[in-house]
C-alpha cells in the first residue's frame, strides 16, 4: 500500500507543476521534473518487487502489450480504434 500511494503521490507532484507551468506561468524545471521521476521510479521498483517482477520483466510485458495493441506503431487513427 505505501509503494502504491507513494506513487500516487509522486505522480501528483509532475501533474502539480505541470500544471503551474502550462496554466500559472511558472518555468519548467527539468531538473526538479528529474528528482521526481527519480521519486516515480523508487515507488516502480519497490511495487515491482512486492509483486515479485523486476523492472525488466515489467517493461518487456509493457512492450508486449503495445506491439500487440498496435503492430504497425502508433497512431492517433490506431489508438481511437483499437480494440482491447
């Protein structure tokens, strides 16, 4: 549960300043975007692990699921079309 909401949290914080970017004017900062996407995968890499995957066998299963989802790439026609 706390890897989960860790997560969550985390994930909030990317939307909060991407929010203050694109709608109150702030600056984007990459290097602050990059402590938290370091935060994001903390939380990945510990849920991961509780479920008894590595990082490697979540992104190979991820990748398999899109090149079926769409095998002649990605498109915004493919993504409004796709099946599930």
């Amino acid at each position: 549960m706390n890897f989960s909401m860790g997560l969550s949290g985390e994930s909030g914080e990317i939307t909060d300043h991407i929010k203050k970017v694109v709608f109150q004017g702030h600056d984007l900062d990459p290097e602050a975007m990059a402590y938290e996407l370091g935060d994001i995968m903390y939380y990945v890499a510990r849920f991961a692990d509780v479920l008894g995957y590595q990082l490697s066998d979540i992104t190979e299963m991820n990748q398999e699921k899109l090149f079926k989802r769409y095998p002649d790439g990605f498109s915004k026609e493919a993504s409004r079309n796709r099946k599930e």
